[in-house]
C-alpha cells in the first residue's frame, strides 16, 4: 500500500539496549531533545520534562499544584495495590508513557487524521487501553488491546489535569500551533494523560499513514523506543 515504511528503521531488528527516550519538548522553554541535552522528568509527577535545572526551577510555581496533585494520586493508587502483584504499575505506566513519548504522538496525530482536519483536537483523543506484562525492562511492561476515538471530556474528571491541558493548549495557539493533542493510556483502572502540543500547519511534515496502528503495536511490542516518523518536503523525504 505505501512505498516506504513509515520509519526509518522498521525493519531493522531491535537493539538489545533502548535508552533513547524520543522526541521530547522542555515544558518550560520549549526546547527540543537532542543527544547532547538529555531531559530530566519532574520527580513528583513523572510526567513534566525540563532541558535543564534552571528550566524546571523556572516552572516550578506554575507546575506546583498539578505535581503535587499528581503525586498524592499516585501514592493512593499505588498504596491500593500493595498487595497486587505489581505495586508499581502506576509508576510504571509513566515510565512507558515517557519513553514512547516519540511513537505515541505520532499515532495520536494520524489516528484524529490532524493533518486533513485540524479541528479533530478540540474534540476528540486517543485512548488506549494496555495490558501488564512481566518484563525487566519498564517500557516493555506494558501491551496494547485496543485503540479508541473518544471524547477527552468524558474520560479525564480531574479539574486540575483538565486546567494543565487547557493552559498548553493557550500557550501552544499563542505560538501558532493547533492545540493540544491528548493521549490517555489506561490500565483496568489506571491511567496516564499525555498531552502533545502541536505544531502549526506550516510546519507539519509527518505523511499522512493509515497504517498508523500496525506501526504501533510493531514498536511497542518490539520495545523500540526509536521511532522515526517519515516526512515529505520540498526538498525531499527524511525520518525523525
């Protein structure tokens, strides 16, 4: 069906040691991941990155509320399974989430078609649903059932997850993006929100793929944490 895979290295074999974590943006002063700069996560939520110690200091009193907020959810959620099996399912969640971060944009940006229908972000998200696996490494602990096209209204309650969303959804249009992509994984009652901010129009590249889910599961299932996502341009086509 399409001429090219929709990465680079899909049909290379997995590496025996992932510790590439994708494309990530400092949620301070917007900076792009590279080798040279290797992002930190907020040690209370697990979720929000900074480019530097100066930059998470900087965010901190902004950021306060929903990392504390987040941070005593998972406590209660995670004192609720001490006696599962797996107690550290919610942190380990979020350590899948932060390093699919690269794989999972990409299929919530062609699962809502947001390069045909911009629009798509305000109402809709991509919700999906994992299963546990036993695995030494954290972001191989984790396989997918089943994908969905939900309302993100419906499915995120939390008013302060809700305001996170909307405050990266302003800062992103100020800057000329579309909104804020959301992404919910969810583990029986579990769940992590993954927000993506969005570029404008201009500046999408990503190939419209259909195949978006298959990609998916060939990654994750796989362990790849170094996805590569195709883009065609004037000049040509390139991955990442």
């Amino acid at each position: 069906m399409y001429s090219q895979p929709a990465a680079a290295n899909y049909y290379s074999p997995p590496a025996q040691q992932q510790k590439q974590r994708g494309y990530r943006i400092c949620d301070q002063c917007g900076a792009v991941e590279t080798p040279a700069t290797r992002f930190r996560l907020c040690g209370g939520c697990m979720i929000t990155q900074y480019c530097s110690q100066e930059c998470q200091k900087i965010h901190w009193l902004g950021h306060k509320p929903i990392c504390q907020h987040t941070r005593a959810e998972k406590e209660k959620v995670s004192a609720s399974y001490a006696l599962s099996p797996d107690e550290n399912i919610v942190k380990n969640l979020r350590k899948f989430t932060s390093a699919h971060t690269a794989i999972l944009g990409w299929a919530g940006f062609q699962a809502l078609q947001l390069k045909r229908v911009p629009s798509n972000i305000r109402q809709s998200a991509l919700l999906i649903q994992l299963t546990p696996r036993n695995h030494p490494q954290s972001h191989c602990r984790f396989s997918i059932t089943s994908t969905h096209i939900v309302n993100p209204r419906k499915h995120i309650r939390d008013p302060l997850v809700l305001n996170d969303i909307r405050e990266r959804e302003e800062r992103c249009r100020r800057n000329g993006g579309i909104g804020t992509l959301v992404i919910i994984l969810q583990c029986n009652d579990i769940s992590q929100v993954m927000p993506v901010e969005v570029d404008p129009p201009s500046k999408i590249t990503w190939d419209t793929r259909e195949d978006w889910l298959e990609v998916l599961h060939h990654f994750v299932d796989s362990g790849r944490t170094d996805f590569k996502p195709i883009s065609t341009t004037q000049r040509g086509v390139y991955y990442g």
